[in-house]
C-alpha cells in the first residue's frame, strides 16, 4: 500500500473507533498498534511500552495535575461570588452593563484555573442567575458567557498549552507567555462585541442605577484575591522564578490559603478537589499515552515526513497552510474536544508546520484559538454542554446565541497572522528569554 492509502486507512479506522464509542485514548492507543502490526517491521510490544512511558514521563507533564487541583479548589470555593460582587459597581456604566462580567470573570479565572469548561461553570453559577433576574436577554447573557469562557485555554496557565508544549517539545512557560497578550486582547475584542450587540438591542437592556464611587472601589477588594494567585503564579514564571511545574505547586498553596482565609478549607473540599484533579489528569493522561503510540507509528511509517517533504516540494505558503488548517480543525471541532484535536493531529501536522517555517510557538497559540472555537462548536462543544447543564437551554440555541463570538475567534486568528509579535513578543521579553 502507498503511503496515501495507507493514511487514508489509519483516519478510517479511527473515526470508526470513535464512532463507535471506544474512549479517545484507546482509540488513538489501538490505531498506533495497528499501524505498527500491519504497516513496519517494528516489533509492537517494546514500542508500545517505549511510547506509553515516554509520553507520560516528560517532567513538565508533572503541572498538570497540579494546575488541575488548583482549579478543582476554586471551582468549590465562593470566590466567584465575591468577584461578581466586585465587578458589577466597575462595570454597571459600560454600554452593555452586566454583560462584561461575564467577560472580565471568564478572563480573571482563566488566570488561575485553566480549563475553558470550568471557567465557563465557575462564571456561570453566579452571573447567569442574577443577569437572568435582572432583565438581561437571555440570548447575550448565555451568547457571551459561552464565548468569554472558552478564554480559559488561551490564558495562562493552560491545559491545553502543557499538552502541546510536552507534544510539540515547545517551552511550556513561553507557551504560557506567548498566551498573555493575545488572551486579554481577545477579551477587549469580546468586550466590544458586547457593547455592539448592546447597542443593537439598547431597547431591551435594563438600566443599570448609578453607584457611588467610593462603592465602586471597595469592590475591588472582591477581585484582590484572584488577582492575587495570578501575580503569584504568571510573576513568578515571567520572571524566571519558578518553573510551570514549580509555580503550579504555588498556585495551589496560594488556592488553599485563600480557601482558608474565606473559612471555606474543609476535608470536604480537599477530597472532592482531589477527586476531581485524579478524575481529570487521568483522562488527559490516557489520551496522551495513546497519542504517543500513534505518534509513534506514524514516525515509523513515514508519513510525517512525506507530507513535509511534499509541502516544500510544492511550494505551499505558511498562509495557505493556516487557511487549509483551519478548516480541518473547524471541522474536527464537530466531533472532538479541545485536547483530542490537539494530541490526534499534531503528530502529523507539526513536521509540515516546521518544513515551512512557521514557528511553532506561534503556530501553539493558534492552534489553542481553533481549539477555543471547538469549544462552541455544536454538537460537541463542552462550554454549549456546561452551559445547557446551568440553564436547561436547547444546545442549538446556544450555539446560535456564541455564533457572533465564534466570529470573534476567527477574527483573532486573522489578527495573529497579520501580527505574530502578538504571541512571540512577551516571550522574548520573560528572564531569560
């Protein structure tokens, strides 16, 4: 068989899988097997335990689960209550009023959770209830809580960012910088969307009363103790301080003492929090365990490197690349989460990126944006999910509520191959470069 054919049989063979129900790990785990049986002379047994230890081993893995639990504790604590509270005097006078919430908490615990899902949850226990009661409509409270939230994988720290930084052997603390600057101007862009789309319906937006100034202020108190963890883990790592995994290990003491400090910390919390990390990092580790079997029968069939060396033979620019890439991962975004995008084509896509000479550090970020947009994709986007749990509203409609912020995304795609120094700049800039 050629190598096309044999290409065309492994993507086969894995949507079957997937479609049949096996879980996305094992999946990728029994096409890597089936790869290395029929398709190399390379015995499956000591390849297949080589690739299973090397792809869970990686030192960075190990702030994984500690950025995991440190999200698992906030999520329980009332801190979102309090950062509500504290941003609604500073943003009740901005042509949208309430809505930025949504916007700023999505961005202010992306900082310190790194998931997109519970970011969109943790927001949205608190602020759809009251912008509901208060009259907002439903489709801007629901449409901007779906696509502010889904800031949880571009800011750091971030999930998705270890996963590919372990993959793609990219710096996982310059990944998370390359992150900063494109994240809070996604959120200024969606901040903008809201004051749109507020205009365009002022007539059905409920008028915010005027709140004193110095009410304003003290309500900064409520968002002091996130802003807290994020000087501590991102300053730590900018600076050179502490390493992702070192600054992870941080976050989560820092996660505990202001549980504490709210009277909050309680056996309860610790075991549910742990539970729910374990819960995590076990399904994010077997996806990459069977993504490094795959990986590593594709290296032994070549197809990697031919479609590299095809890619320069035929002269394809880094633009046409993205442009063809970004439909691919639109539409994969169909039918995968965020991290099964990320582990099932990178092995493959990453040679071609690097034979033309696209940065890999850049290409991370975007590739973290197309995951973003997968988040809101129906029918399997897991922030429409989380947020058809909250309300008990038709997934559909949900999307449809997102489309204007799904707009936004492809926008900031647009922007950072105008401007790459938009994710490369702050990296060259943190101690030590």
């Amino acid at each position: 068989m050629s190598l096309l054919e044999v290409g065309l049989f492994l993507v086969l063979l894995l949507f079957l899988l997937l479609g049949l129900g096996v879980y996305v790990g094992l999946a990728l785990m029994l096409v890597g097997l089936v790869g290395l049986t029929l398709f190399t002379s390379a015995p499956p047994g000591p390849n297949l335990a080589t690739a299973l230890w090397t792809s869970t081993s990686g030192w960075s893995l190990a702030a994984l689960p500690l950025f995991v639990w440190m999200g698992e504790i906030l999520y329980r604590s009332r801190l979102a209550q309090g950062l509500f509270a504290g941003l609604s005097p500073l943003l009740a006078r901005l042509p949208g009023g309430l809505l930025h919430v949504n916007v700023v908490a999505s961005a202010l615990f992306a900082a310190v959770i790194g998931s997109s899902a519970a970011t969109t949850a943790t927001v949205g226990r608190f602020t759809l209830p009251e912008l509901l009661r208060r009259g907002y409509p439903r489709p801007l409270a629901l449409g901007s809580l779906a696509g502010a939230g889904t800031l949880g994988f571009l800011i750091p720290p971030s999930i998705v960012m270890i996963v590919y930084g372990v993959m793609a052997e990219v710096s996982v603390a310059r990944l998370f910088m390359a992150g900063v600057v494109p994240g809070l101007l996604l959120a200024l862009l969606f901040m903008a969307l809201v004051v749109l789309l507020a205009f365009l319906r002022r007539q059905s937006l409920p008028q915010e009363p005027p709140i004193p100034l110095g009410k304003a202020l003290r309500g900064l108190l409520g968002v002091f103790p996130v802003l807290f963890l994020i000087v501590l883990v991102l300053g730590s790592i900018y600076l050179g301080v502490a390493t992702p995994t070192e600054a992870a290990a941080i976050g989560v003491a820092g996660a505990l003492l202001l549980s504490a400090l709210n009277r909050e910390l309680s056996r309860e919390l610790l075991w549910q929090s742990l539970l729910g990390a374990v819960r995590t990092t076990s399904m994010i580790g077997l996806i990459l365990a069977g993504a490094g079997v795959l990986t590593l029968a594709m290296g032994f069939t070549g197809i990697p490197r031919a479609l590299a060396g095809w890619a320069v033979e035929a002269g394809i620019t880094p633009l046409a690349l993205i442009f063809f890439l970004s439909l691919v991962y639109i539409v994969l975004g169909w039918f995968l989460d965020g991290i099964s995008i990320v582990v099932l084509t990178i092995s493959v896509i990453l040679p071609v990126v690097k034979a033309i000479g696209v940065d890999p550090l850049w290409f991370g970020i975007y590739l973290v944006i197309m995951v973003e947009l997968a988040q809101i994709t129906p029918p399997v986007g897991f922030n429409l999910f989380v947020i058809q749990s909250l309300t008990g509203e038709d997934l559909f409609r949900i999307a449809r509520y997102a489309l204007p912020f799904m707009g936004v995304l492809l926008l900031m795609v647009a922007l950072l191959v105008a401007f790459p120094g938009l994710a490369t700049w702050l990296p060259r800039t943190m101690t030590g470069g």
